[in-house]
C-alpha cells in the first residue's frame, strides 16, 4: 500500500477492500494490515482480484472518492465514482485545451524534456558502467546533440517544430542504441527502429515493450479520469490512445529501453526465443512472451525514489503518478506538467 497526493495505491493483488467506521481497511487473510481515514483521501487504486465490499462503495461515492480497479498486471477494469465526481470537468478542461496548439505545445514540450532527458541519462549509464566496452567518443557526441535538442524544446512553442526536434532526437539516440548492448551482439543486434513488423529480435523485444507500457498508462490515465485518446502532441485518431502515446514518450527510455537491455545482457533471452516469419516479422514465442511478461512484471515491483515528489515508488507505479500529475496540472493545482526526469 502507498499513499500519494491523497491518493491511495494497493499493490497487493491479495488485499481486499473493507470499510471500518469512516476509515479504508485493508484486509488480508482476514487480518487487518492497516486503516486509514477516508476524510484523508481523494482516491483509491487497487490492482488484484480480491476487490472491495459494498459498503466501502457506498461510503467511497457518498464522499466524492474515486475508487478504481486495476488487473494485477494493470489493465484498467473500471471505477466507481459519486454523483459530484469531477471527472466531468478535468476532461471538459482536457478537451479545450487539446483544441488549443499553443496549449498542447506547451504540456507536450515538457513530454519531450523528459523523453530525451531520459534518453540522456540511459546512454550516460552505459558510459559510465561499460567504458571500456563501448564507443565513448561517439556516445557523448550523441549526448550533447541530445542536450542542445532537450534546449531548443524548451523554448518551442509549436506542435510540428516540436514533432521534428523530437523525432531527430530519437534518431540520434537510436544511432548508437546498440552500444548498450553489450551480450549476444549475433542475436541482439540494432541497425535502426523498424515496426509494422519489428524485423530483427531488439525491435521485436521493443516494440513488445511498447506495446505493453501504452497499454499501462491508458489505464493510468483512465484510472485518474482523463481520455486516453484525446493528446497534446499525437492527434486524434480513431482507436489510438494518443494521450498515452504522449505521456509515456518519457517513459520509453526509462522503463521499456532499459528493461529491454538488462533482459538482453543479463541473456534471460536467447535467439531460440524467437519465431522468424517468411516476410520477414520476427516475434516471441509463446513461451517467450510469458516468460518476457514474468520478468516485466517482477521488473515492476522494484523501489524508485520518485525525482519530483521525493517519495520512494515501484516502477510500475510511474505511469499512474505521472498521470496523476499531469491531472494536478490540468486542474490548476501544478502550474506546469513534472516530466519524470532520473539520472
């Protein structure tokens, strides 16, 4: 369990929901873990299947408490809400402010700080850790290019400029991607992004990824109350979840790149966990995904100090901060959108 901006996280998949008096009680194997006053809270996310009891329902919409519930592995299942929730009007004021470019220039050029900040930051870690196994020269050039780029973003203040920088920035930081690969380099090669299919097993590995954190901060997002699908930066389009594909841009170097090269170096994968197709896709197999899943999942529950709110998180807990923050900021409680930025 971990409190945040008077919202309340339950981890535990095996914990279950309860009301005692006018307080949230967390119950496990029919033993109370802890109680805390419901008059201290705006919100409560669960992830697992024990759920929550009537009662605690009923109190939860009588005082305006969001209550949402989340899979284990994160897929948003639904909320329960009171009649004066105020999710109505932080997508009325999302909805505006989607229709205004300055205004998503301005949310989405802090997006774009923290994706190549983030991307700064990875390649650093390589330098610093394996130096004498890579190109360092050519890395810190990539870096400064990075750098200046992270400069110019933040004196933008249009959407196509913004899209260009962003999209040169991680073109540079693809160009030596491959430097952090340090293991199986006959396997786990990278000569650029490719998707739509991934034709090599490193873009197969990231577009898997990717695919799973969208998937994971549309729920965040949901789970606070925001349109998944109406973003800053990617435009609408039916059935793509553009607000996740914004905010998790700061979230692709931070947790699916990095997940992806400690699985590769740490070679909890090899080249037979791959199927070659005949045009030239290659995925997982089935017993690969799983066992990618299994790793992604324990990957989740490591400790973080969050960078902003100077509190120690799980990983998998950083798509649902960051949406709540981004939800802070479109209320008018943050007067700018906190990129989540980790050296």
């Amino acid at each position: 369990m971990k409190q945040l901006l008077n919202t309340v996280y339950v981890s535990d998949p095996e914990v279950y929901l309860a009301l005692k008096g006018k307080n949230l009680n967390l119950l496990k194997s029919n033993e109370s873990l802890a109680r805390i006053p419901l008059h201290n809270i705006e919100a409560i996310c669960t992830f697992g299947h024990q759920g929550a009891s009537p009662a605690l329902m009923k109190e939860c919409m009588d005082q305006n408490i969001s209550l949402t519930f989340f899979s284990s592995s994160g897929r948003f299942r639904g909320r329960v809400t009171g009649e004066l929730n105020g999710n109505v009007t932080l997508r009325r004021k999302q909805y505006r402010l989607a229709d205004d470019e300055q205004e998503c220039a301005r949310i989405a050029s802090n997006m774009i700080i923290g994706k190549i900040f983030n991307s700064e930051q990875l390649l650093k870690r390589t330098i610093r850790d394996h130096a004498l196994r890579v190109d360092v020269d050519h890395m810190k050039k990539v870096i400064e290019r990075l750098k200046q780029s992270r400069k110019v973003v933040s004196e933008c203040n249009n959407l196509e400029e913004l899209r260009g920088i962003e999209g040169n920035a991680a073109s540079a930081y693809y160009s030596v991607f491959e430097e952090s690969i340090l293991q199986q380099k006959d396997v786990f090669f990278f000569k650029g992004r490719n998707r739509r299919p991934p034709l090599d097993p490193v873009n197969a590995l990231l577009s898997f990824s990717y695919s799973l954190l969208a998937a994971e901060t549309a729920a965040a997002l949901e789970g606070v109350g925001l349109d998944s699908y109406v973003g800053f930066l990617h435009r609408d389009r039916p059935g793509r979840n553009s607000l996740a594909l914004d905010l998790m841009e700061e979230l692709r170097p931070l947790i699916a790149d990095r997940f992806v090269l400690k699985v590769i170096n740490r070679q909890q994968l090899q080249s037979g966990d791959f199927a070659f197709k005949e045009n030239g896709a290659v995925i997982l197999t089935d017993e690969a995904r799983r066992s990618f899943l299994q790793l992604w999942q324990k990957e989740k529950q490591q400790i973080i100090t969050h960078p902003f709110l100077k509190e120690k998180i799980a990983w998998g807990l950083i798509p649902h901060v960051q949406a709540l923050l981004l939800a802070r900021h479109l209320r008018g409680d943050l007067d700018a959108y906190p990129p989540i930025l980790i050296r």
